[in-house]
C-alpha cells in the first residue's frame, strides 16, 4: 500500500466551505478523508454524495449503535450516498453487527454500487483502564478491546477501530486480512490533546496498523501540507 494511502485525514469541521477547502489542500496528499458526527450533523448527507460523487476516497464515522433493524437501515442510507467505509459500535452485539454487514452486500447488490467496508469501533481512544472499571467492565481496555475485535470478525464485517495500544493483542485474535484502523496517532512533538492511548505513525505501522486517523496534527499545523509530507516519510521508514 502506498504510504500517503494508509492515512484517513479527519475533517472535523462544522461547514462545507471548511470540508471542501480541506479537501482540495490535501487531496492527492492523503488516501481518505473522514467525515464524523460534527460535520455531518452540520451539513448532512449532500456533503457526503459531493465528495464521493467527485471520486474522493470516504470514511463516514457515524459509529452507529442501535438496534439491529435501526442499524441496518441506517447502512443501507450510507451505502446509497457512497460511502467506502463507514462505523458500527461492536457493543451493540453480534445481531447487529450481522444486520449491518448484510445490509450492505444486500444495497450495494440492489444499487450496483461497491460494498462498504464495515468498521467496528472498539472502544473510544479517550477510554483508559479507570473508564473500564466505573463503566463496570472486568478487562482492561485492552482485553476488551480484543474481545470485541474477535467478536466483530466473527459477525462478518471488514475490521476494527482500536487504540495503538491495543493493537498487538487485537493483532494476534484476528486474520491478518481483517483491516486495522487506528486513530489517536502523534508525531513526536504533537499535542496529546483529549486522547490517552497513543502512538507515532511509524509505531503504530510496526504494531500492525492498516489505516490510521490524523486530524488536529495535520489541521492544526502551520503548514498542513507539509506535516502531512512528514507523515508519509516516517511511514515509508517504518
């Protein structure tokens, strides 16, 4: 895979105008762009036929959980607007991590559009092992973490969202074919900001990462273009 491929640039966003000079700054520079609830919710779903209409590569993060008819209805939504990948919660359980995978074959299918990829969140990168203990969790968060990557394999959608933390025990409960994506990732000297389980591009790569999910060390630099050059570099090095 080609370096620039593996990182999915966050847009977050609350206006089109924003999202799309987002776009055209980094488009060629990184393989994905992600949409999430702020953006959404501020433009909706048009903003998301846009990108995808103009060939652009999406991660829609709406991280669904709800029941499973809910869910799969919900997929079938996404996979019209075109989509890539998109999120479901592995917490909302086997019956609907199953609704969302065949909800996609099934509207990708009667549309003749490309399946989505369907991409279990693990647990939020802002959960640390006291978050588990007060949620009334027994593991770690990252026993439950692996937990819920085996479970999402099991269910029959395409990968999981994990901390960089979790990977090496996410890596070794599941087939190397079944897609990682990480977000919570630092170049050295980045702010920390609000997550507490992290990792640099070029360690996250050597724990097995696929993808990963860069936003305020790109956004936030004094010149995006070149932080996300620098990213590259140190993923072709790994």
């Amino acid at each position: 895979m080609v370096a620039k491929d593996r990182i999915i640039f966050a847009v977050d966003v609350n206006d089109e105008a924003a999202a799309q000079q987002w776009i055209k700054t980094l488009e060629n520079r990184v393989g994905w762009f992600k949409i999430g609830l702020e953006l959404f919710t501020a433009t909706g779903p048009k903003l998301v036929e846009s990108v995808t209409s103009a060939g652009i590569r999406c991660f829609l993060d709406l991280k669904f959980h709800d029941i499973p008819n809910t869910v799969a209805g919900a997929v079938k939504s996404a996979t019209a607007l075109g989509a890539e990948m998109l999120t479901v919660h592995t917490s909302g359980g086997r019956d609907m991590l199953k609704a969302a995978a065949d909800s996609a074959s099934e509207t990708a299918e009667k549309l003749g559009k490309p399946r989505p990829k369907i991409i279990g969140v693990s647990l939020l990168t802002s959960l640390g092992d006291q978050d588990m203990v007060e949620l009334g969790f027994s593991r770690t968060a990252t026993e439950q973490a692996a937990r819920l990557a085996e479970l999402a394999y099991q269910s029959g959608i395409d990968g999981m969202v994990c901390s960089p933390a979790d990977l090496k025990l996410v890596r070794s409960v599941v087939p190397r074919d079944f897609l990682v994506i990480t977000p919570g990732i630092r170049p050295a000297g980045s702010a920390k900001g609000d997550q507490t389980r992290i990792a640099t591009p070029a360690s996250a790569i050597q724990a097995g990462s696929d993808l990963m999910v860069i936003g305020r060390p790109i956004s936030q630099a004094s010149d995006p273009q070149a932080a996300v050059a620098e990213i590259v570099a140190e993923i072709e090095a790994a």
